[in-house]
C-alpha cells in the first residue's frame, strides 16, 4: 500500500528537502486529499505544529471528513490525541514525544496507549545512520534505530520509518536498513524517504511493508495510480472486482487486469475486463450509465478489489439498479429526494412549501408526538414524520446524513 503524504506548512501543502529547504509548496491541501483519497490512506503531517510554530488544525479537520487519514505532527498530549481521534483520525503518529529527554518516554505511550488503543498508534521512528533523531531531525538522540523497534513494539501496531539522510533526496531508500529492521519487530512497517519509484515500491511491498510517498509523488516522478496496480497481488491475470455505491450498496461484481485499471484511473470511469466480449468495457459505454470513481481499496491479500463509485443511472443490464436487486431504501435517498423538491420546487409540493417557520413549529410538534406514543406501531409512525422533517431542515441547511454520521461515530470513539 501507498500512503500519500500531505505536509502542512502556513495552510499549504509542501515539500522540504532534509527537513529544512522547502522544495515545492501546493495551495490545495483539500483538493489534493480528496484525489489521494481514491487510492489509499492518506498520512497528514502537521509541520508547523511539530515545529512550535502554530498549527493547522483546522484544515485537518477538514481533510478527515474526505477519507482514511493518520494524523501527526506536534502531538504532545493524551488530549490532543484524543481529540483527533475521535474527529476521524484512523491513527495517531507520535514523534519526538516518544523519546524525550533522550530516553523512551514510557510513561507518556503507556497513558496513550490506554486511552486511544494500541492499534490506533503509530511511532516515528526517524532515523540517521540508525539513530534516533527528534525536533525536525535536527536532534540526535543517541537511541539506537533496532532497539527503540524492539522495545516499542508493545506501545503501538505500526512504525512510520524515516530514513532522513535519503529524505527529499530522489535517490531511493535504505534497504538494508529497512531489512534488518523487518527482522528485529513483528510489528507492521511503513517506509519514508527517498522512495523514487514504482520499482522501488514494489520492491518494498514484497519485502511487507508500506510506503508513505512525498517527493516523488509531488514531482510527478511516480503516480498513485500505477503504484496501486503493480502493488495489487496480480497471481492472475484477473482479479475480482466489488463494486458498490456510496452507501455501501453492491451493484456488482466483475474482473479487473492491469490495463482496465488503467483506463478507470485515465478517465475516473470504472472499467473491467469483460470475459464474454475478451476486451476492455467501460460500464456504460452504451447504456451511459456511467460509474465514476470514488476510491479504490483491496482485501487483506491484494488480490481482490472493492470499488465505490458514484452510480449514474442503473449497473444492471437488466434495468435493475444492481445485478442483486433493486435499490435500496435508505435515508440517503430519502434526503436526495427531499434535496430536489427544495432546489427544484414543482407545483403541489408540500416539501416546498416548508418555510423555515413552519417546518421547525412542525418538528417540535412531531417530536411531542414521538414522545407520547405508547404503542410500536405508534413509535414507529411518529418517528417517522420526525426523520421526514428533520431530513428538510438539514436539507435546507446542506446537511448530509454523513456530516450527522461523522459527528455520530466521532461520539462514539
């Protein structure tokens, strides 16, 4: 797996050669999450933040709404920790606080790992000449690389390892380094530095670990989308492919080579191998129902995909919505729906007669209602008008059912 890097600076995408000279410097730091968001996790590096110099917060707070994101940079504390994660963060990534004072900060990963969870835990371990360095990397610890991986190893699930002297270089990584520290930890690994090359990623992929992409990816040298393929586990020349929508609905399943990959990423339409017709077929091409892509992910092996794309029209060539069956019913149609009565108001509509007052007199009294109910079948008919306005008002607002998700699931975690 890829991992795209965005590093933050001033509320700008950039790119620093060893930590210090700034080599390339993007203004759209939301755009560009959204394009990596098709092809992997995304790691977020709050520079100003690691550097004392301010933060960025609020741009990542916007970058985990888009997709899979491990956050670091600057996370001192078990709050701040804390806070991301349940803003979105799929993991934490701690720096130069797991060595302070030139020592392993035990106690600081112990109060972490009881309050996030070891698995939501990823330790930078920054290294040149396989030593430990901290702040921007520009202070050499004395902690040597394979014994701060041996003994962190119960404190987090994953290492992020940097190899600072090849950092911004474009002279690809260590790899006897990065050898010897598979054999000295059980825990997974993802690799930084110097990686230049679709070649070099395969090459690291097969070793087991990851790659968190930078320089190479900013500069044109190497691309997410022939990354994601030649990583893909190709034991066939087909691999099975899992398609379903936006909310999570299967529409169908096909099969996927290299070259239908590549045409999908080209023109962001999903393109599969057809067996049947032996040749390359873009879903749509001759009904127009076309499936844009919205990412890409793979299984725990690599050798099979699942594909979310955005539906137009229906996937199957039988009229149905999908080769399983009709659309289903969500609450994400149902404010679809109501979206389009709001902005597209048609004659007799009742949604579109809602203004702000009523419709809100309307969901108090229903809410009443809800409460008063006393049987099932009551419940279930009141609760029902509730939803049924309440989806208006956030309708009117441009609320979607996943902004109210997000804050659900960031409650719960």
């Amino acid at each position: 797996m890829v991992v795209a890097s965005i590093d933050l600076m001033n509320g700008k995408a950039v790119q620093l050669k060893q930590g210090n000279e700034k080599v390339l410097e993007k203004d759209n730091p939301l755009e560009l999450a959204k394009e990596f968001d098709k092809y992997g996790e995304i790691a977020v590096i709050d520079l100003d933040a690691a550097l004392g110099q301010g933060d960025n917060f609020n741009i990542i707070k916007d970058i985990l709404k888009i997709g899979e994101v491990r956050v670091g940079g600057g996370i001192h504390s078990i709050d701040k920790a804390k806070e991301l994660i349940s803003l979105g963060a799929k993991k934490i990534i701690i720096g130069s606080k797991a060595f302070e004072n030139d020592k392993l900060n035990i106690k600081f990963l112990n109060e972490l790992k009881s309050a996030i969870g070891r698995n939501n835990i990823i330790i930078a371990i920054d290294a040149i000449k396989r030593e430990i360095v901290t702040k921007g990397w520009k202070h050499k610890t004395g902690i040597d690389l394979y014994f701060a991986a041996k003994e962190l190893e119960s404190y987090c699930s994953e290492y992020l390892f940097t190899c600072v002297e090849k950092e911004g270089m474009m002279q690809g990584t260590d790899h006897e380094t990065i050898k010897e520290l598979i054999n000295t930890t059980k825990n997974k690994i993802t690799v930084a530095g110097g990686v230049n090359s679709v070649s070099e990623i395969l090459t690291l992929n097969q070793l087991g670990t990851d790659v968190q992409l930078g320089m190479a990816l900013y500069k044109g040298d190497v691309s997410l989308s022939d990354a994601f393929i030649e990583c893909l586990n190709w034991k066939n020349d087909l691999l099975p492919t899992i398609t379903n929508n936006e909310e999570g609905q299967v529409l169908m399943l096909a099969y996927s080579n290299k070259d239908s990959l590549k045409e999908a990423f080209k023109n962001n339409k999903m393109t599969y191998f057809s067996r049947s017709k032996n040749r390359l077929w873009t879903k749509g091409e001759s009904s127009n129902h076309f499936q844009e892509i919205i990412r890409m992910r793979t299984d725990c092996d690599k050798d099979s995909i699942l594909c979310t794309v955005k539906q137009s029209g229906v996937a199957c060539h039988t009229g149905s919505y999908s080769c399983f069956g009709d659309k289903s019913f969500s609450l994400f149609e149902l404010y679809d729906v109501l979206k389009d009565r709001i902005d597209n108001p048609k004659p007799g509509s009742y949604t579109a007669k809602l203004d702000d007052k009523l419709l809100r007199e309307k969901i108090m009294e229903e809410a009443e209602e809800v409460c008063e109910a006393k049987t099932k079948d009551e419940v279930i008919w009141e609760a029902a008008d509730v939803i049924y306005f309440l989806t208006v008002l956030m309708a009117k607002n441009n609320v979607t059912y996943n902004d109210v998700i997000a804050e659900l699931k960031r409650r719960r975690r």
